[in-house]
C-alpha cells in the first residue's frame, strides 16, 4: 500500500476544518506542532483506486489558516515553516468560494513554491446562492493545476477531491502559471536562462524545484535559497545579472521592499483571475477601481474611448512635436553652414555638412515626436490602463487566433520592436508566442515614427496630418490581425489558451519612472544617432558622390538602386526609394537620413533646404502611399531581427520573417499604390 501525504493550506474561514472532517468521516487525530502551541489536525485514510487495482493510504496534515505565508502571527509562520521545510507529497490549497478574488492571494504564493497542489473552490453551494458562477475548468487552465468544486456542508465534490489526491500524486510535477508583470517575467526568464545554460540541479530537497520557482526565489531574496546557491561556482555570474534585475525591478516600483512588490504582484494576478473566471448577478456598492472599470471596460464604449485616448495621443505627437523640429531642423542647417566655414567646400566640406550632418540632423529632428509617443504610452502603462485594454481587448483578439496578452507586447511594439519581442516571453504557450512575434513588426515601432512624419508632413496640412499619422497606425495594427488571422488558419494552429492579465489599482503615475522610460528610450536613439546612423550616412554620401565625377544616377547608390529598381517599379518608387527601404533593414532611421542626403543633392534654392518639401516635389502621392505601406510591414532593423529569431527559436523562423513581411509589403504596396493612383489620377 503507498503512502500519500497532502498538506490542507488555505485563508482563514474557508471551512478547511469541516472539509477534512467530510473527507475522513470524523478519524480525525487531534495534536501540536513542533514547538508552538498551535493546534496540529491530521487524518489518515484508505482508498482505493479501483482503475490502478491498487490501495492507498492517504495523511492529510492541516494547517493552521494563513493570509500570507510570512511571519506576522504565530498560525502564518508555523504554516510557513512547515511548507518549506517538511517533506510531503502535495497540497491541497482550499478557497472560499465567495471570496475568490481574496483567497487567489494565497494561491499565487503557494503556486511559487513548486509542488504539487490542488485548489478546492469550496463551499460553492453559498456563492451559487449568493449568485456566484466559477468557471472551474478555466481557473484550473490559468492556474495548471486541478481545480475541484466542493461543499463539505452538503457532501459535494469529495468523491471526486479524493480520486484527483491519486492523480496528482501519481502523475509528475507540472509548474503552475502565475504570471508576473513584464519587469518581472523579464529578470526571471534572464535568470532561468543562465540557470539553463550552467545545467544547474539542486541536489537539496528544499530547492529541488523548477528553475522558474529558484529564479522567483532569488529575486524575493529568499534566504535558504540564497545560502545554498551561493556556494555554487555559477554564483560568480548569477550574481551581477540578479543586482541588475532587482535594479530594474526597483525603478518600476519605486521601492526596494520586495515583500511589498511580490505582494502587489500576487493581489494582481489574483484580480485578474477572478474577473477571468466568476461572474456575479448581483453586484454590491463598487469601490473606485470598480466605478472606473464599468466605463473603460464597458463592452460598447470600451474600445472607442482607448481609440479616442491613442488618437488624442498622436494628434499631440505631431503638434507639439513640430515646434521644437523646426528649432533643431534650424540648428543643423545653420550647423552645416558653419561646417562648410570651416572645411570649405570641397570634399570634406560636403562630407561633413551633407553627409554627417544632414544625416544625422535628418534623425534627431524627429527626437521630440518620439519623446511625446513614448511619455503617452508610458503614462497609459503606469496608469494601469493598458492591462484593461488588454483585458477588454481579449474577445477581439480571440478572432484572429490571437492571445489577450498579445496586447502588451504589441503596444510594446509601437515603442521598440526588440523590448516587445522579449515581453513576448510572458505567453507561455508556443503557439500563441510565434504567432505574437510575427505580427509585432505591423505595429510601427518608433523608429519608422520620423519616416511617417516626413511624410504626413509633406503632404498633409498641420491640422490633417496628426490624423494621417493616427490612421496609419492603426492601419498598421488592423493589418497585423489580418496577418494573424492568416497565419493562424495556415500556419500556427493549436487550441487557444485561456487569458489571465493582472489587474493592478489606478494609480498616480510615478514622473521618476515616466523620466527613467523615456530618458532611456531617448538615449538610445540619439546614441543610434550619433553612431550607427551617423555612419551610415556617411557611406550613404560616399556611394552617392563617387565614383568621382559621375552623377547621382551613376553612382554606386544609383547603380545598386537600378539593380533592385526593378523589384520596386511596379509599386511606383524610383531608385532613390528603393535604396533608401533596403538601408532601413539595418535601422529604420536611417531610411530618413538616406533620403536627406540623396534628395539633397545637387543644386537646391534657399526655400527647398527643408527635406519635406523635397519629399513632396520629387515624390509623387500615390507612390509616397506605396513607400509607407511598405515601410510599415517589411522586415524590422537588424537589431531586432537578431533578437527575433532568438525568441522565436532559431534563424529559421527569421528567415520565414523576412519571406512573409516581404512579400506581404510588396503585394499591399502594390495594392495601395494603384488605388491612389486611381483616386487621385496622378
């Protein structure tokens, strides 16, 4: 006969007492816990499972009832203790129904724990009477481990309870899916992935669990943990990458108290199960959040005011962003001019001026529409509305195959691709993350913001062009669900996963952590700038000017635009076009600068200095059309391509990335291309 030993763990007046009294028909065994006065319950009994033939006996332990498992009082810490300590088979995590949002707390600290376990929604019979509905199948797929509906009152579920013991504990240990927030799952994947690569196993029974479960408790600075893979080799490298996480992770939360920031994660995670799972006819006096939620997450206003909120954004992106472009476009003309001063006007005059510093002006004159989009997503991040947008976004998604957590990559996308495809992470199932990863490009990151700018600006009026600019993101956006529609019936199939996204409370945005986002998102494009680009730009006038004495069209730029003008002919674009898309593959930045200097060659008038206006006297609209349409579907820069086929699995998949973005930019170019050429008559 084997032995089961089950550990009973649950809140406070969640009738743990009457259900082990059901279970065991009253052979209870009534005693104390090493050392504390606190009142230790076990019962054994026998079953048997009559599909294996085999005869079980079956110890169940009761401990006392804890919120939290920390040491606050006397039941807390001997629960505490025991579950980190003792040896046992599983737990069996009971609810109370009526309270679930509550009682998850619990469950997400218990899910960190790595062991076996089983959640009983117990007393359903009074929630159903309080109007009360639990979906248990769906909070078992969220939580990925059994979910039993019991009432220890009225005899309900403990047949059942009893057989899932058996099961549980014959079959092997599959690791529970709480799911932090992005900051978070971030430094656990870097973590688990170091973990990985050095073929760590603990050997010691307190941390013989799951790397994810190890790298969840160094990051919570748990000290048995930490005394014990401290004395491995591998610490020399964890340690710097686990200072650097905890640093990141304190910037978000602007606090250092761990305790604090895991616990707030666990309310999250708790919220959004619940409001995933349960459903309430009846509803009582709504707190602030609740008040707030009705109109956001509201079924028929929801989406149009988060598409009124992104539309206001971009209208802002380019109003205020003109002022001070105009400032900086001044500053790098007169800066050019004063080059020319110093270096005449030979060849290193016009390196200098036309290709160093027009280049790189072309670049940093879009800075202030990038800080604008970056402060507005941040602020909608910190808020805490993007995780409802997510949330109310789900049903949507589901249409195109998609997850609702695809969301947060996806807007992530419209900042940096490569910090999206690395928030795909959070999406446990295979499916649903490859399918996320080739859809990211079609929301415009960033660095395609300058090119749309340009643009819009060149031929829309400032009080059009800011809708222009919406519009083309959302087209953007509209055409990646399309694609994941696609890419779903032909391509990525398998059966959806259920949608859990943690609902944290309104807040005030913190103006440290909006600074130390766009301070850092800013950094990093004016030091694409003034390294990468400027470089570029440089090679981009070189092949431009020679070989010497030949004209533009019979450079080396020219010639290798007529190699490949063919591919671009039939979407109306010219050589110029063309070579400036195939310089975007290295950085989508750099299609502004390759267009500054090759339509600032030659012979121009005071009046025609500003790029925009060259733009539009050189580029005719319904080919201006083609060339965004392409630009906003084609392969991402090499930065992010790299961190793709990382992601996703392997350079394969970036392969089929570049086939798929390639030849689906080609074919809705050529669409866009004739339909406003047709419009238009041009």
């Amino acid at each position: 006969m084997q032995k089961i030993t089950a550990v009973l763990a649950g809140q406070p007046n969640v009738g743990k007492s009457m259900l082990i009294n059901a279970i065991s028909d009253a052979h209870l065994k009534v005693g104390n816990f090493s050392g504390v006065t606190v009142d230790k319950t076990e019962v054994e009994f026998n079953y048997c499972d009559e599909k294996s033939c085999s005869d079980y006996e079956i110890h169940i332990i009761d401990l006392p009832g804890a919120y939290s498992l920390n040491d606050y009082t006397i039941e807390e810490r001997v629960t505490k203790e025991f579950l980190h300590k003792e040896e046992y088979d599983l737990i069996i995590n009971v609810i109370d129904s009526t309270n679930l949002e509550r009682n998850l707390i619990l469950t997400a600290e218990l899910l960190e724990l790595g062991k076996k376990m089983i959640v009983v929604l117990n007393m359903i019979d009074e929630a159903e009477k309080e109007g009360i509905e639990i979906d248990d199948k769906q909070l078992s797929t969220i939580l990925g481990v059994p979910v039993i509906k019991t009432s220890a009152k009225e005899q309900i579920g403990i047949e059942e309870l009893k057989e899932e013991i058996v099961k549980v504990y014959k079959k092997p240990y599959t690791e529970g899916k709480i799911i932090y927030s992005d900051v978070i799952e971030e430094e656990i994947a870097n973590i688990v992935e170091l973990l990985k690569i050095k073929k760590f196993d603990c050997k010691v029974p307190s941390c013989d669990i799951p790397l994810r479960n190890i790298a969840i408790k160094l990051l919570q600075e748990d000290k048995d943990i930490f005394t014990l893979i401290r004395k491995e080799p591998l610490w020399i490298e964890l340690e710097p990458i686990l200072q650097k996480g905890l640093e990141h992770i304190y910037i978000h939360y602007e606090t250092k108290d761990l305790d604090e920031i895991f616990d707030d994660e666990r309310i999250a995670f708790a919220r959004g199960a619940a409001l995933e799972v349960s459903t309430k006819k009846e509803q009582k006096s709504k707190t602030l959040t609740e008040k707030i939620d009705s109109i956001l997450l509201n079924k028929y206003f929801g989406i149009p005011i988060f598409l009124l909120m992104m539309w206001g954004l971009f209208q802002l992106t380019f109003t205020f962003g003109a002022v001070p472009m105009d400032w900086i476009d001044a500053f790098f003309t007169k800066l050019a001019e004063a080059s020319r001063g110093i270096f005449g006007h030979g060849e290193m005059g016009d390196l200098v001026a036309d290709g160093m510093i027009a280049g790189v002006g072309a670049v940093v004159m879009f800075l202030p529409n990038i800080i604008i989009l970056f402060i507005g997503i941040a602020l909608l991040e910190m808020t805490g509305y993007m995780s409802r947008v997510a949330f109310l976004l789900d049903g949507f998604f589901h249409k195109f195959g998609l997850h609702g957590k695809s969301f947060i990559p996806l807007v992530t996308g419209f900042g940096c691709s490569v910090p999206a495809y690395m928030a795909a992470r959070t999406l446990k199932n295979e499916k649903d993350r490859l399918l996320t990863l080739f859809i990211i490009g079609f929301m415009s990151c960033g660095a395609r913001l300058p090119i749309y700018v340009l643009f819009t600006g060149a031929f829309f009026a400032p009080d059009v062009a800011g809708n222009m600019l919406f519009l083309i993101y959302l087209a953007g956006a509209i055409m990646g669900l399309l694609a994941a529609k696609v890419l779903n019936i032909f391509v990525f199939k398998g059966e959806d996963e259920p949608f859990v996204m943690e609902m944290p409370k309104y807040r005030m945005p913190s103006f440290k952590l909006i600074y130390h986002t766009v301070y850092g998102q800013a950094k990093s494009y004016l030091k694409k700038a003034g390294t990468f680009i400027l470089v570029a730009s440089m090679l981009v006038w070189f092949a431009s000017n020679y070989p010497k004495g030949s004209d533009l069209e019979h450079s080396y730029l020219g010639q290798t635009g007529k190699i490949t003008a063919p591919f671009f002919e039939p979407l109306g674009m010219d050589w110029r076009m063309a070579v400036s898309l195939e310089a975007g593959l290295a950085a989508k930045e750099v299609v502004v600068s390759t267009l500054g200097v090759l339509y600032s060659v030659g012979e121009v008038d005071e009046n025609s200095k500003d790029l925009r206006i060259q733009i539009k006297k050189n580029i005719p609209f319904p080919s201006a059309v083609a060339f965004i349409v392409f630009v906003m579907i084609y392969l991402p820069c090499f930065a992010a391509s790299a961190v793709f086929a990382r992601e996703a699995g392997g350079w394969k998949y970036l392969v089929y990335l570049f086939i798929f973005t390639t030849s689906t930019a080609w074919i809705l170019s050529f669409i866009a291309y004739h339909i406003a050429k047709g419009v238009t008559g041009v």
